[in-house]
C-alpha cells in the first residue's frame, strides 16, 4: 500500500516578512480565521482554504488568505477542519535542521534518524486524527453552511475552494458532482453543488488516477516539477485527463444554449520547484519565492499571457474562471435531484 503523503509535507519554512490581518471566530461551528478585503470593496464570493498537514493557524496559511481576500476579492474562511490535531510547528523545525558538517558521521547519521523517529507518534496520530471518514463531514458540513446563507441579494454565495497538501484531497473531491454527498438543497428547494470550482497546490492524498478522473467542475492544479508526492508519471497522466475532459467539453459545447466555460481545467507545473512550495517554499530563495508569488497568482488573478504556462488550456491562459470560478452568473442548479 502507498503512503498517501511524502517526507516533504512536513518540511519547509516559516514566514517571519507576514503578519496576518484578519481575525479568528467561530463559523459555522468550527474555530476558523477570516479574512476579508477592505471595508470599501465588495467581495465576490466566499472561498474556503483547506490548509496543509500544519493546520488552520500556520501563519503562512492565513498570509494566503490574507492574500486571496485582498486580491479577489473576496471572503477567506480557513476552518480548522482537523480538531486540533495539526502536526506541531516545531516538526517543521525539526525535519529541517541539520548536525553541524564538521560532527563525526555516526552523529550526523544518529542525529538524522533521531528526528524522524521522534515525528512518527506524532504523524500517526494525525493521520489517524484527520483521516478521510473523519474529516470530510466537516468539510462538507461547513461548506453546505456557507452555501446555503444567502448573500444580500437573498442569493447562494459564489464560492470556491483553495486545497494545499492534505487540503488538496478535498479540494479535488468536492468538484466530483457524481458524488451526492457534495450537493446542498438551498432553502428554495433547489440543489446546487457545494462549490462552483477548486484551486489546489500540491495535492496529497489522492488515488490516481480514480480522483482525477471523477472531477466534474473546475479544477486548477499546481504542482512543483520536482514533486516527491506526485512524480513526474503521475502528472503527466493528470495533464492528459484533464485535457482530454477539455476537448469532451468542448464538444458537448458545440451547439449548447448555456454558455460553457471553455478549458475548466488546468495544471500548471512550476519549473524547479517541489512538494510545498505554495505554501511553505523559502521566502529567501529567489527562485522558490518566485514559484510560490506564481501560484499564488494562478489562484487569485486573471494572467493572459503569464509567464508560466498552462499545460492543459493549449498553453493560453492561468485564470481565476478555474480557481474562484467568479464569472458563473449564480451556482449551477440541478432540477433531477
């Protein structure tokens, strides 16, 4: 059996140039930070962040959200969907320090294998603690909420989700409109699905190529080239079903009253950069900031003609159509459930 995650989920560094600007409340139930943009602009809809292995309170995490808020925008819940149960900062310290070069080598190799084992209860417990039958009532539950409060207009909230690392999971499965489980009866009787799209970076947890094949809305996908999870078969096959759902689209377009959000979904792979990077890449690394600016951008803001190119769109466009999917007019309905 695989091991649904890899050594650099856990690794990485922590922001120190941030500090976040919203706040933390109780939503729907769940401890969650909000963010939101300035008290003058309309937000566009509601986008709930599904955060890493490290949990709702990384300061990363919320520096994001702060973004996406910010740049949209919009409101950002990042809930804390794992109970408190989030792997402890200091393992982020502690996979990535290193013995002193100049050590004798059993010290090094000692000191090395003492790290991992001091982090095995504790990532045994959290996968036990956040794992799929446990977490995705919460998931769900909070979305179904978010979905069915009405905006001022007395209308379903645009919203989106933006999964990273365990998040991705999530992300990708709540855009399978196969599965019932992700649709909502709104107050109106009408069902719609609990998300209009989905943004993920560096998923893990999936089973490939099941999961990629069962995505129905939206999905915009970032992965590092040099990815420990995903490797560079598994993405390649990704690339391919997503845009061959493209061309199936586009057919089924053809002659269609709706208007169709032509290629739905994309993968952006960002040269040199690996397992994290989104999230928590080295700020002091040029070029792990540059990737990690990137995809940032590819979830929050239209880039026709941006410098990194997208795979699955005929190398045209990164768009927030697949990400926030803010341009859909309301939520798709569906009269048949």
């Amino acid at each position: 059996m695989s091991v649904p995650v890899c050594a650099d989920c856990f690794k990485g560094t922590l922001r120190g140039d941030v500090i976040p600007t919203g706040h933390e409340d109780v939503i729907h139930g769940l401890p969650t930070y909000v963010a939101t943009p300035k008290s003058w602009v309309k937000p566009l809809g509601t986008v709930v962040l599904i955060a890493d292995a490290f949990g709702w309170s990384l300061r990363n995490t919320r520096a994001l959200a702060d973004s996406y808020a910010r740049r949209v925008p919009c409101i950002v819940y990042v809930p804390d969907f794992m109970d408190g149960k989030a792997i402890p900062l200091s393992l982020m310290a502690s996979f990535e320090s290193k013995p002193d070069p100049n050590s004798p080598w059993l010290f090094r190799v000692l000191s090395r294998s003492w790290n991992i084992i001091k982090a095995v209860p504790y990532f045994l417990l959290w996968l036990y603690s956040t794992r799929p039958s446990v977490s995705w009532p919460r998931v769900r539950s909070f979305l179904a909420a978010v979905r069915t409060t009405p905006t001022a207009k007395g209308e379903p909230p645009k919203v989106g989700v933006a999964g990273f690392c365990w998040g991705g999971l999530y992300a990708v499965g709540l855009t399978n409109t196969q599965n019932p489980e992700n649709w909502v009866s709104l107050r109106d009787g009408k069902k719609v699905p609990l998300i209009d799209c989905a943004f993920t970076a560096h998923p893990s947890m999936l089973k490939l190529p099941r999961h990629i094949h069962e995505v129905q809305l939206p999905l915009s996908l970032a992965n590092g080239e040099n990815d420990s999870f995903m490797g560079p078969e598994k993405m390649q096959e990704m690339m391919r079903i997503l845009k061959d759902k493209n061309k199936a689209s586009a057919r089924e377009a053809e002659g269609a009253d709706r208007p169709t959000l032509p290629n739905a979904h994309e993968v952006v792979v960002y040269p040199g950069a690996k397992h994290g990077f989104a999230v928590r890449g080295d700020r002091e690394d040029p070029l792990q900031k540059e990737r990690g600016d990137q995809s940032e951008d590819q979830a929050s803001v239209a880039q026709p003609g941006g410098k990194v190119q997208c795979e699955c769109s005929n190398k045209q466009t990164s768009t927030i159509v697949h990400s926030i999917c803010l341009i859909l007019p309301q939520p798709t309905t569906c009269s048949s459930r």
